[in-house]
C-alpha cells in the first residue's frame, strides 16, 4: 500500500516549485512569440491563448512562423528551439503529473503512467531541469524581441 503525503523536505519542495515557476514563464514566452510572429497587439495574442497548453503554443508558434518566414534556416532553428521546449516540457509533465507517494517501506518514490516506480529527483537535478528551461525561455524570448527570430519577421515578404 502506498501512502500519499506532502513532501516535507523544504529543499525538494523548493526546487519543484522552481520547475514550475520555469515553466510558467516558457509558456508566457510562447504566448509573446505568438504575438510576435503575428503582429498582433498584447492584450489580443494574450487572450487568444489564454488556457492553451504548451503543446499547442509550440504547434500555433511553428504554424505561424511557416505562414510568414520563408527562410529556411530560420525555420530550422526555430523548430529546434521548440523541439528543446517540448522534450523540458515532456520531462516537467513527468515531475509534476506522476504520483508522489511513500511506499510501505517508508521510501518516497514517483509513480509513472506504466505503474513503475522511479527515485524522488534531488534537488540538484530538478534545478538543473529548471536551468534547463530557463536558458531555453531566454533563448526564445531573445530571439523574438531582437534575434534571429525578429530579423526574419522583418524582412519577410509581403
């Protein structure tokens, strides 16, 4: 028998939370690229994604891109920006939609959606997925606001 409970290592609970807070911001950064790509003013792109999950930012993002960049190179890099976004995506949904539980030798472990049982992460290594998700939002958001990105949106054809 497995027992749910709240972790009360504040450390492990900390570091969750920043992989949340992480993601939160790709997803807001996702909603930006949006906006960018379509030129549409904030309040519109913002309300018009509101609720939509990182998987169908990614596909709207990549869709909109292929409307108005022809540039071959730009597409490429762009998708392998969001192929990155999707794979710390994947791994956060894991962290957070699996189960937490104590098992009846007293152990914490994860349970996935195959019934298997996996290790707690430490600390170290959700602040690496943390990490990892940040240096991806800052990659994405430079290259919407004055990057490879915002150069292509600028001299696209008509």
């Amino acid at each position: 028998m497995s027992d749910l409970y709240i972790l009360d290592d504040v450390q492990l609970l900390a570091a969750v939370g920043r992989v949340a807070v992480r993601h939160g911001q790709l997803d807001r950064v996702l909603r930006l690229t949006i906006k960018s790509v379509t030129a549409q003013g904030l309040r519109k792109a913002l309300d018009s994604t509101k609720r939509t999950g990182s998987a169908d930012l990614r596909k709207r993002v990549m869709a909109e891109a292929r409307k108005k960049i022809r540039d071959a190179d730009t597409k490429s890099r762009l998708e392998r920006l969001l192929g990155q976004a999707c794979e710390l995506t994947e791994r956060r949904n894991r962290l957070v939609h699996d189960v937490w539980v104590r098992d009846g030798a007293g152990n914490h472990v994860i349970i996935d959606d195959e019934h298997k049982r996996k290790p707690v992460p430490t600390p170290m290594r959700l602040d690496d997925l943390a990490n990892a998700i940040h240096r991806v939002t800052v990659e994405l958001n430079d290259a919407r606001l004055n990057g490879f990105l915002a150069e292509a949106l600028t001299r696209r054809q008509p």
